[in-house]
C-alpha cells in the first residue's frame, strides 16, 4: 500500500502542483507558528521559548499524524469499509504525499520567475521575492536568476528528496512531521536580531533533518549529469563554502553541472549576510540554463522515487 500510495501521490503533484485554491497543510504551519512567534518572541529567555515551541510543535505533529493513521482511520475503514484493505488510509496517504511533495510547482515557479524576468526586471523582482527569503527589491537580472536557480537545487532537497526520504522511513507521520521542521526552519530559522536567538533550535533542528536527504540530492543529480567524476568532485570542493551545512550539496551539484557561480552577499530583513561563492565562473545565466536545471531536477526526482519504490517494494 505504501508503493501504491507514493506512486499515486507522486503523479498527483506532477499534474497538479499546488493549486492555489486548495487548502494546503502548509499554511496552517505557518499560521501556527505566526501566532506562536508574535506571542514569545520578545523579552527573556528567548531561546528556551523558541526550543519549547519547535519541539512541542514538531513532537505533536508525529503524534497526532501517527494516531490519524494507526488508530483513528482503521476504526473509520472497520466502520465503513470492512474487508476493502484500509481504503481510508490508503486515501489520506495519498492526499498527504500530494500535499508533501513540491516538485511540480517549484519548477513552475522557477520558470515563472525567467518568463517574468524577460518582461522587466521590476517583474523578475517582484516573481523571485515569491520563492526567496533575501530582499529583492535590488537585486539585478543575473542575481534574480541566481537566487531562482539556487532556490530550486536547495528546494529540489527540502521540498522532494527529504520528504521522499522520511516517508521511506517513517510513512506519512515522518514525512508530515518532516514538512513541519522545514517550515519552522524557513520561518524563524534566521541569523538576524529578531530570530537568531528564537529560532536556533529550528534551525538546528532542520540541520539534522536535512542532512542525509541534502547529500542524496546532491548525489542523485550528480548520478544524471554528464560527467559525474568531475561534478564529484566540484561538490566535495564547494558544498561546504555554503554557510548552512546542507544546502551547499544540492547547490554546489547544480552550479557544477552548468559551471556558474552560486552564493554572494544578500540581504534579509534589511541585514546583509555574506555566503561565500560556490563555483569560480561569474559568467551570465541564460534561459539555456534554466531548462537544464529543470531537467537535472525533475530526472534527480524520478530517480528518487524510483529508488524509494524499489525499496519499499523489496521490503514488503
């Protein structure tokens, strides 16, 4: 059922993405963490409320998802569905994978911020401020196609091959729990005045979630790429340059793979922040870029949930 489930929910979100119409898990998060935020980030002990808040958030998401699945919806199948095989469950599996994953509208919006970029610069701004946390109101063409190219490695991470990974180990419980920690961490996971006491524990706690997965995208697109000798290498010579330990993996595989230049200083919340450069060639992005960018990303993803299937399949 886990097969089934992944695959079913994997194809869902490759045709419809996340529509904007439809109420998405991910915003409730985030409205939590909102009112929670506004309510203890001030005063003392800074850094006790914000661990309190991410580890009784993140606790009570596996709890309540693991009783949904192992208690609640079983009761629902006995009840209404004797002898289907846990339709119920298998169901929700399905809408949650779907609402977990997010690799069809990262690619969209990604391209979305090309496309607007080629109308004016002021569009390309405004569409990459949609998937970036830096300020954009400054950034020029080639730092606007930087940061969607960055995004998109970085996210291929958080936002495919880590939820494909917790869910391989831990069923839909890990993989909710784990889209919980990620947004937490894109939150208030910041080393700025307002959230580098508050939100050290997120941070940190999104660090280890992420640390197998951000590997294994990196290997996964170098495993696609052309020249994977060579590309191996310029990960294991720059994936650390990042200032996060994680997202300099995804990164430095994908700047390798179109030989650019990644990272710079960028601006949050009004605060410069320095990255040092993943790549040495400075030279222009173009639209030719992007498509093999989405291209490395969507097979890197194919090749992740082939994996996973076979896994899941061998194990049952």
């Amino acid at each position: 059922m886990k097969t089934l489930s992944l695959f079913l929910g994997w194809i869902l979100d490759l045709w419809f993405g996340d529509p904007a119409w439809l109420p998405h898990p991910v915003v409730a998060f985030g409205k939590w963490i909102s009112f929670w935020e506004h309510r203890l980030n001030h005063g003392l002990r800074r850094k006790l409320k914000g661990a309190l808040l991410a580890l009784i958030t993140i606790a009570l998401t596996f709890a309540l998802t693991w009783l949904l699945f192992n208690k609640l919806t079983p009761l629902i199948d006995d009840a209404l569905l004797p002898n289907r095989g846990g339709i119920v469950g298998v169901a929700l599996s399905i809408i949650f994978i779907f609402f977990c994953l997010a690799g069809h509208t990262l690619r969209r919006e990604v391209r979305d911020v090309f496309l607007a970029l080629d109308r004016s610069l002021d569009e390309g701004r405004r569409q990459v401020a949609r998937i970036v946390g830096r300020d954009t109101a400054n950034l020029s063409a080639q730092e606007v196609r930087t940061a969607a190219l960055e995004t998109l490695a970085e996210n291929l991470s958080d936002g495919v091959v880590a939820p494909l990974f917790w869910f391989a180990l831990l069923g839909v419980p890990g993989m909710l729990t784990y889209k919980m920690i990620n947004t937490l961490d894109s939150m208030i996971g910041y080393r700025t005045e307002r959230y580098k006491d508050f939100g050290c524990w997120a941070a940190r706690i999104d660090d280890v979630a992420n640390y197998i997965p951000a590997r294994l995208t990196a290997l996964l697109m170098i495993c696609i790429s052309p020249n994977p000798t060579s590309h191996f290498s310029f990960v294991k010579k720059y994936a650390k340059c990042h200032a996060s330990p994680n997202s300099g993996y995804p990164e430095a595989a994908l700047a390798g793979i179109l030989d650019c230049r990644f990272g710079g200083t960028h601006d949050y919340f009004g605060e410069a922040v320095v990255k040092p450069y993943i790549g040495d060639n400075p030279r222009p992005l173009t639209t030719a870029d992007l498509h093999i960018s989405l291209r490395v990303c969507f097979l890197a993803e194919l090749l992740a949930v082939v994996i996973i299937e076979l896994l899941l399949w061998f194990s049952i």
